[in-house]
C-alpha cells in the first residue's frame, strides 16, 4: 500500500524542466497534452502509428543479426554476398523509416479513440500532433477530431501560443493553462465536427 502512495506522489510533482531547452519545453507540454486526453476526457491510445515504426525498425535488426549470425558461422570470403544483400536492405528499410516518420507519422505524438460505454455512438478518434522550433517560443498544437459518423470527415483546429504562457519563471509546467487551452480547442473541434454533417 506504501508503494500505490509513492508512485501517486511522484506523479503529482509538478513538472520542471530548463526553459531554454526547446526539446525539453516541447516533451514536457506533448507529455501534460497526452495525460490530459488519458485522465481527464478519458481517450484510450491507440499504438498504431507507433507501431508502424517499430514493425520496420524490428525487420532492419532481423537483417543485421542474420547478417552478423551468417558472418559468424561462415566467415567472411564465403559471408559476402549474404553481407551484402543485408546491407542494402538494412538500408533501404531505413530508408523507409525515414520516409515514414516524414511524411506518415510526421509530428503526431498522441493518437486516441473515444469508445462510447453504452455501445450507441461510434468511436471518436483523435489525433494530436505539435511543433516548436528550436529557437522559437511559439508552441504549435493541431487537433484532429472525428466523431466516428463519418470517416472520411475530420474537423481540425490549431492552437499557436508562446510557451512562456504554460511555464513560470522557474520553468515549472502550469498544467491548469494548458488544460484550459486543449479543452477550448477540443470543444471547437467537437462543435466543428457537427456542424459538418
């Protein structure tokens, strides 16, 4: 039971980190976003972005241990073509891991569904993705809400705000601010996914 209340009181610390570090800022308001759509509108994540990722980065290790695995067994005049053929796909896969996290996974650090308790509504999902530049203060936070009705149908909102708003000048993390803010940019998504249909 003394276990539950310390990891309790650990989560309850506030969030500290050096404001001048823009990696650091930008971590600690995608963290606070991310525990706002889990505790408090009660999102559940969804890892399929995220798996994407790992599915390709798990194949370019299969190469590269089957290539280290072969080399070990049949030493290196008899290993080549093998070394070869699992370099360039270690590679090419790396290639598409790259071009993955470009242009598919892009900024988005939180996706989520909604799941309706009752059974009647369709699954909302929503979909988080945010920007900071590395020598500028302007945090920019993009929403992308569908209510599950239509599909094909998104209702997107953009939140672009100084980070000095959410920090003091301790670099202490302000989390009622920046819930204030997410809950006015998910109702107007909610609003605008409405007034679509």
């Amino acid at each position: 039971m003394s276990d539950t209340a310390i990891v309790n009181n650990i989560a309850d610390k506030p969030i500290k980190v050096n404001k001048w570090e823009s990696n650091a800022v930008k971590n600690a308001l995608d963290d606070a976003c991310k525990k706002y759509f889990k505790e408090t509108l009660n999102f559940t994540e969804d890892y399929k972005l995220m798996d994407g990722r790992l599915y390709i980065s798990f194949i370019a290790c299969l190469f590269s241990g089957y290539a280290l695995v072969y080399d070990w067994l049949n030493p290196f005049p008899k290993s080549r073509s093998v070394l070869i053929l699992c370099v360039i796909a270690y590679f090419i896969l790396m290639g598409i891991l790259t071009f993955y996290m470009q242009f598919i996974e892009r900024s988005k650090f939180y996706t989520g569904k909604l799941v309706d308790r009752t059974g009647l509504d369709p699954v909302s999902r929503c979909t988080v993705s945010s920007k900071l530049k590395k020598y500028d203060d302007k945090y920019n936070l993009t929403l992308e809400y569908n209510d599950g009705k239509d599909k094909t149908t998104k209702s997107t909102q953009t939140l672009l705000t100084s980070v000095g708003n959410y920090f003091d000048e301790n670099g202490v993390l302000i989390y009622d601010r920046l819930t204030d803010d997410l809950k006015k940019l998910y109702d107007q998504a909610r609003s605008n996914a409405r007034k679509v249909k």
